[in-house]
C-alpha cells in the first residue's frame, strides 16, 4: 500500500470524506449521492484527523 504522505497513513480515507462533501453537500443531497445522516457520521469521523497525535507540517 503507498504511504501517503499528509498524514503517514495515520487515518483511513473514510476520515477526509467529510471535507470532499463539504464543498458538494448541496449538489449530493439534491442529487441523493448522500444524506444528512451519512453526512453527519462523516463529520463524526472527521473530528480524528482533527484530534490525532500526528503532526503534519500544516499543523505548525
């Protein structure tokens, strides 16, 4: 598997989804790709890349 380099791996991909949608929630939900509470259990999984030990050079 590559390493990706933000975050060494440190999170699943599932963890960023939340940030994707937030600049096409409007588009997913009126095109039901998504829903509010598909959405909110994103947002849930996003607050670990927020709140991990890792240190990336944009956390500086």
């Amino acid at each position: 598997m590559k390493k990706r380099k933000f975050d060494n791996n440190s999170q699943s991909v599932s963890s960023y989804e939340f940030f994707a949608w937030t600049g096409l929630n409007a588009y997913g939900l009126q095109r039901q790709l998504t829903n509010s509470t598909q959405l909110q259990n994103l947002a849930n999984l996003s607050l670990n890349v927020h709140n991990d030990e890792y240190t990336t050079p944009c956390d500086l």
